[in-house]
C-alpha cells in the first residue's frame, strides 16, 4: 500500500479520526526526502481537537484546529506536500 499525501486540513482531520481513537501514523518528509519526522496523530471531532505524538522525542501535544499553524509544522508541511499518512 502506498503513502498518501495530505493536501488540506480537512483531510488530516478525516484521515486521523478513528472512532476508537487509536492514533494513526503520518510523516513529514524533510531535507528534500532524505529524512522523516513521524508522528502518530488522532482527531476528535467533537472537540475540533488533535492529539499528536512527535516520536523523534516521544513529546505529546493537544491542539484545537484552530491553533494547528501556530503550535505545529503541519500546515506548513501540507503547504509543501511533504505530510504523508503512512
């Protein structure tokens, strides 16, 4: 199965969402693809909130929608079609 590039917030939230919610596993590509930052990241609807987990340092974050450009690098990430879902 191959990767697929989130292209809008609107997709990371469907792609994340899990009605159990289990975390599921993205990427960012950085150095033009020669590494990846991955993350394990959960949307709840029902607060417009994501839980994500930066595994490069096993750091937590909750972040309303609202706020997902000022505290993460994800809609940069879109922004430069370098988020995958794995």
């Amino acid at each position: 199965m191959s990767n697929i590039a989130i292209e809008s917030l609107e997709q990371l939230k469907r792609l994340s969402y899990n009605k159990n919610g289990d975390f599921v596993e993205f990427f960012i590509l950085l150095a033009g693809g020669l590494a990846r930052s991955s993350k394990r990241i959960s949307y709840n609807p029902n607060s417009d909130q994501f839980s994500i987990i930066n595994e490069i340092d096993d750091s937590f974050q909750e972040v309303h929608s609202t706020k997902i450009e000022s505290e993460t690098n994800l809609l940069e990430a879109i922004s430069k079609n370098s988020l995958f879902k794995y």
